[in-house]
C-alpha cells in the first residue's frame, strides 16, 4: 500500500479550490475521490481555517459537521426527533476487570 497524497496536495489534484468553505470543499473533494474522501478530511479542512487540526476540535463541532455531510454519505440519511444524544457516557473494561465483576 502507497503513501496516501496529504489533503492539500489531493484537494489540488481534485481542482478544489482553496477559498471554498470546508462543507463544500469536501463535497467537492469526495465528489472526484469518492469514499476515500472521510469525515476526518472534513474536519481537518475546518480547523486549518483557524490554525488548528482536527485534532483540536471539539465534540460538538465535530458532530455539527459529521451532521452536515451525513446525507452525502448515506442519501436518506436523518436524525429522527429526540434521537440526539447529550452527555451519554461509555465506559469500557477489560476482560479483568469484568471478572472482577462476578
């Protein structure tokens, strides 16, 4: 398997060009790459626009852009009212700690 080309130079190749805001930025970058193009790509593209990386965003942004771009990934795609979820938590154990359990 090959290095994969970095965003800037990918984003070049696909003719994107580099004043789009990141929602259609993306949509143009997946609309050549297809499914290659990811949800991380899309955060990358936001947070560069403020000097930061993907990394550095937030939940709640990253949610509100996953959100944006979700129909594009999965036409029909929706969230039914009430489906949202806020401050669930997930706890995950090792099988140690389990046993510990019974």
């Amino acid at each position: 398997m090959g290095t994969r080309a970095s965003l800037d130079d990918r984003l070049n190749m696909a003719g994107v060009p580099p004043n789009l805001a990141p929602i259609e930025a993306w949509r143009r970058l997946r609309s050549v790459e297809g499914p290659v193009t990811t949800i991380i790509d899309l955060y990358e593209l936001a947070a560069r626009r403020r000097g930061l990386t993907a990394d550095d965003l937030q939940a709640p942004e990253r949610f509100s852009l996953a959100r944006a771009v979700m129909p594009d990934i999965w036409p029909g795609w929706d969230l039914t009212a009430s489906s949202e979820r806020v401050g669930d938590v997930i706890e995950a154990f090792t099988t140690e700690e389990v046993a510990r359990t019974l």
